[in-house]
C-alpha cells in the first residue's frame, strides 16, 4: 500500500512539474470571433462581446483610467477596439511609459517563451499605443520599435466624447500577424492565444499614477513588458458570428390589390339581395312543406267537423 502510495505521489509530482508556465494564463476573455475588420474607430458588428481592463496593480487610486474592449480576428491579425475612459489627459513625457497609453500583449504561439521579441520562432509581444503622439511625433513603442514600430495605418484613435480627448478616447488597432516574419502560426478558428492589456494613466502630470490590467492583484503583474508569463488572458479565436436574421415584411398586395399576390386564398362573400338574410334551399323546403302539413291539418279538422 506505501509503495502504491508513493508511487501515485510521485506521478502527481511528475505531471505538475511537466505542466507548461502558460497555465498562468487563467482569464478567459469572451471569443474572439472571426471578422473583416475597419479600422476608422467605429465599432464593426464582427467584434465578440465586451470585457474590460479595469483591474488597478495593487489596488490603485481607484480613479485612473480603465477600458471596454472588443476582440475579433482574421488570417491578417487579431484586432481590438478599446473605449478608454480617461478624463485627465497627459500626452507628453520624457518615459514613453508614463504618458497616458494602452499597452497590449501577446503570445502567437501560445508557448510562453522566455521573453518578448518580435520574431523568434515563439514571438511575444509588448506594443504600447499612446493616446495622442509626444512632441516628436512618437505614438508607439516597444518590442516593435523603439519608435513608431507599428505603421499607422493599423491604429486610429478618436474622441470618444465631443472633437477633443478630454473626455476619453477611442483606439482601434490590428496586430498584423506579418509583422512575427512567419513565426507565428496561421490564425484560424480553434487556436488559442495569451493575451494582456495595461491601461496606463498620467493623472497629475508628473507620470504615470494608475496602471490597470487584467488581474491587477496578480504576483507578477507589471511584469508583462518583460515575460509572458504573466500574461492573464486566454483568448480563444472561433468562427464569424452567424448573420443576424431579418424578419420579413408583412407580404405585399399583388395588382389586383389581393394580399400575398396570386398564390392568396380569396374568399368571396355569397351575393346579397338588399341586405337580407340569405335562406338556404333545403331550409325553404322544410318550410314550405311545413306550411302544407299545417294546411293539411287544418283541412282535415274541418272535414271532419262537417262530417259529425
């Protein structure tokens, strides 16, 4: 019995070591389904279901800045449009990192390597995309480039109240699978990825003061820009939605103003003669035989009456 003891504790043992880091990644974020994507800051009906980024590192000021997202994909990329609510904007310091910025993350292959880079045979992504660009005209940073890494035709950002980012902005990007130089495996409907999100907020204009993520309570949260094992989210690429159902008209009158055209049923009122009731032939018969029976009896009344 102890050795069989001792033997289920060591195959136990031997399985949890032989378990990949990517278990780490425990959030699963809703699907991600698959979509042509716009990117012009208006939300396409392609996109899956919103979750939000709104977890603050250690609890936070509790006012910084948070996000809505929405996730899609196709063969080019997977795409995110954000919704940002941030009502203190700071677009401009000396770390890119402490501007106000969305920072997204990404595993391709799902293999947690050691670290990020951009094209190795697993990459793993940091991208950070300003809200606005510095006075040098920087809008991104990191694993991409040091500057300007990601074109900006996939990006856009937009007030997402009134002509002015006071009130919150709108980001749309497409992370372009080209850019792993044929690393990363072909995104197709069953894959999986890790995937993060920091939401960074100059409040006070003295750098960053809020940071949210998906887990902001997690051991090794802030640590994303270096490893992806921190990476929380589970992203799961599934078909395109189904396309929604119109229901159709009520049917439309044919020429001869008949409802449902020439397969309609029309049933036509029996001909009235000045309104009055309609008797049928076999109720006129009963009657008239009725009036005769009755004569009849009369008749025969008086005969015999005569007759006595």
């Amino acid at each position: 019995m102890k050795k069989f003891l001792a033997l289920v504790l060591f195959t136990a043992l031997f399985l949890g070591l032989a378990l990949p880091a990517s278990a780490v990644a425990t959030i699963v974020l809703p699907d991600a389904p698959k979509a042509d994507i716009v990117i012009d800051g208006v939300r396409d009906d392609g996109y899956g279901e919103m979750f939000e980024v709104k977890s603050y590192r250690d609890g936070g000021s509790g006012t910084g800045a948070t996000a809505k997202v929405w996730a899609a994909w196709n063969e080019t990329g997977v795409f995110y449009y954000l919704e940002v609510n941030d009502t203190t904007p700071n677009h401009d310091h000396g770390n890119s990192y402490e501007r106000d910025c969305v920072e997204f993350f990404i595993d391709w292959n799902a293999a947690v390597p050691d670290g990020n880079s951009a094209d190795d045979d697993d990459p793993s992504w940091q991208l950070r995309i300003a809200s606005a660009p510095n006075e040098d005209g920087n809008t991104n940073s990191a694993t991409l480039g040091d500057d300007n890494g990601l074109e900006d035709k996939y990006f856009i950002i937009k007030p997402l109240v009134g002509d002015n980012l006071n009130g919150g902005y709108i980001m749309e990007v497409c992370l372009p699978i080209s850019y792993t130089n044929g690393a990363a495996k072909p995104l197709a409907e069953g894959r999986t990825l890790y995937v993060d999100f920091q939401i960074a907020d100059n409040e006070e204009d003295e750098g960053r003061s809020s940071q949210a993520f998906l887990d902001g309570e997690d051991d090794q949260v802030d640590s994303q820009w270096s490893t992806p094992e921190a990476f929380m989210g589970i992203l799961n690429l599934v078909a395109a939605k189904p396309a929604p159902v119109v229901e159709d008209d009520a049917p439309a009158a044919d020429d001869g103003g008949n409802v449902g055209g020439d397969d309609a049923v029309v049933v036509t009122p029996p001909p009235s003669s000045g309104g009055a009731a309609q008797t049928g032939d076999s109720g006129l018969i009963l009657l008239v035989l009725a009036i005769a029976l009755a004569g009849a009896v009369v008749t025969f009344k008086r005969v015999g009456k005569n007759r006595a």
